[in-house]
C-alpha cells in the first residue's frame, strides 16, 4: 500500500498495488470493484494486462503501469516503444486515467537491463508525445532501495556513489520531461529540482506505505 498525491483535490490518496502472482486470484473486474467499494483511488499494476485495463475503464482510478524489466531490451527500440504505447496506452486513455508509466522495476545498475532502462523511458516518453499524451501521462521508474546512499529524512536523501553513474541520466531526463520550472522563478534551482526528483522516485516506489512529502 502506498500514500499519493494525485487526486484534483490534491489530498492523500490511498493506492494498493495488484500483483497477478499467485493461485485462485479474484477476476480483475473483482479487484476493480473491490477498490471502488473501499474508496481507493490509485493503483499500481506491474505489466498492461489488458483485462485489468478493461476493468478499470470509466472507474476514476489513477493507474501507474509497469513496464516489465523483461521487455526493456526491445522497448530501447524506438519503433517498439510506438507500438506498446498504440497497444496498451492508447486505446484505452482517457477511460482509463493513466498517471504513470514506470518503465522498469527496480533494476540496479549490475542488471543487464540497466543499460536500456533510460533509452526505454526516452522512446515511450516520445511514443506518449506522438500521441498528444505527453502532459497526461508522466514517465518514470521504480528505483531499487540499495541506489540510495542516505534516505532519512527524506529531505536529504541522496543516492550512492555506485549509482550515480546510472541515476543521474535519469533524473535529468526527468528534469527536463516532466515539467520542473528552470527559470524565472527563485525557487527553480537545479538544487530543489533534484530534491523534487529524488523525492519523486522515491514517492513512486511501491511495496510499502509512503508518507506524502512536501515536493
């Protein structure tokens, strides 16, 4: 279970990850009734199951969708980029209220995928342009705990000298993707821009309950 900020109201929504992993699971269409019954408004789903995606058409539910680690190879080809998102994104918004694609999960920078994992956001960040989604449906990744050299207080969470090398081009792709004011105002600093970030992935790691923080 996690906290997110993503209602129009901009107080804390309750989201629960739905996994499909396991023996006699529930139909999607049950899970999906069983978040309308309980007032919760975000989910997060670890591959497009077109099922789920159909289930969730016309609910108001925000989505995170995962992009699988295994098809990161494949995504760092522009061409398949533009055909996941015709195929699992685009037939589907706006009934289904995309929030998030998280293109990875938590991969480390010794994972052979680690090396595709910018490349797969660059391309489905252009694919989403292509289809005028690019302001409706954010990019980003599920960061694996052990990147950070420091998390407490979230404030001064920094990540590790091993993973700078990997993180940093993500976090300025982000920088420059997803909407951070570089000028013009005195709080458009690339220090608070990378305090935002930082926060901003840490906010979209799942598997435990998130205290909302001052982005």
């Amino acid at each position: 279970m996690y906290l997110t900020q993503i209602n129009k109201k901009g107080l804390p929504s309750i989201g629960v990850c739905s996994g499909r992993v396991g023996d006699n699971l529930p139909s999607e269409q049950d899970v999906v009734n069983l978040y309308k019954t309980n007032g919760i408004g975000a989910m997060r789903i670890y591959d497009p199951n077109h099922f789920t995606l159909q289930a969730l058409r016309g609910t108001n539910i925000q989505l995170i969708l995962g992009v699988p680690n295994g098809v990161l190879h494949s995504l760092a080809n522009p061409s398949a980029a533009n055909l996941y998102v015709k195929t699992y994104i685009v037939p589907y918004s706006p009934a289904v209220k995309f929030r998030y694609i998280a293109v990875g999960n938590e991969v480390k920078p010794t994972d052979p995928e680690a090396q595709f994992v910018l490349p797969a956001m660059q391309n489905i960040y252009y694919a989403l342009a292509s289809a005028n989604l690019q302001d409706q449906i954010k990019v980003s990744t599920s960061v694996e705990p052990t990147l950070l050299g420091n998390s407490y207080p979230p404030s001064a969470g920094v990540f590790s000298e091993v993973a700078n090398p990997y993180i940093t081009p993500i976090i300025k792709f982000l920088t420059s993707k997803t909407g951070w004011p570089s000028a013009g105002e005195m709080a458009a600093t690339v220090g608070n821009a990378s305090t935002y970030y930082k926060n901003l992935i840490n906010m979209l790691r799942m598997g435990h309950q998130r205290r909302l923080e001052n982005l």
